[in-house]
C-alpha cells in the first residue's frame, strides 16, 4: 500500500547510463509535484480487499507538515482501531494506544492500523535519490513512448541507489504532456512484480496535482487489492502542538 499524499542520495553506480538522462528530469518533476507548499490536513479512506477475507475499510484523519517531514494520524474507523494513533516527528515513529493510553516506539514498517500501509507510505522521500534508470546492455536507458490506454505516456526502468526502500527495483509510466504518474510496477530483487499500482484521480491543490484515488494490486498473494481515497483536503499552516504526543492523546479520548 503505497502513495497517500506523498512523493516518495548521488552519483550512478557502474552500468547506468553517463549520457544525459531522459529519466532523472522525469523523477524531478515527480518530486516537485509532489512537494507541498504548505502543510496540509486530508481525510483517508483505505477500502482493502483480500482473498478469502472480504472487505475491510479503514478511515483517518491524517496532517502532515513536509518542512521536517513531520505527520499525525488518528484512526476513525474500524471500531477495534478508533482512536488509536501515530506520530512521525524527525527519525521518530511513535504508536499510540487508546485502550493503554500508552505510546510505543515503532519503526518505519509498522502496519497503519493493521492495513497494508506502513509509515514510509506517509514519508516524503524524494524518488530522485532514492531510485535511478536502468541500462540496456548497450548502455541505453530503459525508455520508451508509448500508449497506456488512450494517453500518450513515456515508460521508463528504474532501481534503487539505498537499500531501505520496499522494492528495489520498478517501472513507471507517466504521462508524456505533465510527468503525471499513472501506473507503477515494483518488483522484488529477483525480479518477481510484486504490486502493480494505478492513479485514478487527481485533484489540483496550491499548484500540484495530488492524487486522491489510487488502486494497489497485490501481484504476490492474488486476490488482495487496496484502493486509497483521499478526501477533504484542506491546505494550510498547522499549530505546532499537533505534532506531538500530547495532542494526539488528547486527540484520541
């Protein structure tokens, strides 16, 4: 489960292309787009699916301040989930309890609410260095124009240059008129696809466009799906207190 209002250091390793990149401009305007004037407070609805198991629907309320890559997250619903809560704050991930009143210090992979999204879902790390293109064997970057349905796109390989990222290897397409991303590919380090990824729908907000319904397909175990819906946002400086342990306890009764 990936992108809720996110984007996700620097030299190229031997065997990617030295020429000048037609993907890595590609990867800035993603960043860009995604970097948010201001902090911003949004409303997540995750709707997962998963075989066997039926349907369950997660709601939030989510605020997010990308000058210290600082978020809140308040859970609504399920029932057994509501009031429970995170903090993000520096390289501190924090889990709050409702029925203990207790936090816990968790790390970046800890599941949001028993659903498939985790803490770095939420982070802003930007793709520029987190991921570069992948050569052919001629040295050719791993780049093509193409069609994804009606829409003119550019399809483009990428892997990773750190090693905490959840796949370490994916293809995107975007749109060839905007770089909007469209459709994401992320593959395991044996080169197993792993999820496949959809941007639905995205709505302009201070001079990005922010995607607000995305489809996530679990390739690995078939059957699971999660469709990310994000409503009410609303843009705007936010009081420092909301960022804290106290807020959210309080947040929470």
């Amino acid at each position: 489960m990936k992108h809720i209002l996110f984007a996700l250091i620097i030299l190229f390793p031997a065997g990617r292309a030295s020429a000048a990149s037609r993907v890595t401009p590609i990867l800035k305007a993603i960043d860009a787009n995604y970097k948010l004037k201001k902090d911003v407070r949004a409303d997540v609805t995750l709707t997962q699916q998963r075989a066997g198991q039926g349907t369950k629907i997660i709601n939030m309320a989510y605020f997010r301040r990308d000058s210290d890559d600082a978020f809140l997250i308040v859970m609504n619903a399920p029932e057994n989930e509501k009031g429970n809560g995170y903090l993000r704050v520096g390289d501190n991930f924090w889990m709050y309890r409702k029925n203990t009143r207790t936090f816990q210090h968790v790390n970046r992979d800890e599941s949001i609410g028993g659903s498939d999204a985790h803490s770095d879902d939420f982070e802003t790390r930007k793709l520029e260095e987190l991921y570069g293109p992948v050569a052919d064997p001629s040295g050719a970057e791993k780049f093509s124009e193409e069609l994804l349905g009606k829409v003119a796109v550019n399809r483009f390989e990428v892997e990773a240059r750190v090693n905490d990222v959840d796949y370490p290897r994916q293809i995107f397409w975007t749109r060839r008129d905007n770089n909007l991303l469209l459709k994401q590919e992320s593959y395991s380090l044996s080169g197993t696809l792993m999820q496949t990824a959809y941007f639905l729908k995205f709505t302009e907000l201070e001079g990005r466009f922010v995607p607000v319904k995305q489809l996530f397909i679990d390739e690995f175990e078939k059957g699971n799906k999660t469709i990310v819906e994000i409503s009410s946002l609303v843009p705007g400086k936010l009081d420092d207190k909301i960022f804290t342990k106290a807020y959210l306890e309080n947040l929470s009764k």
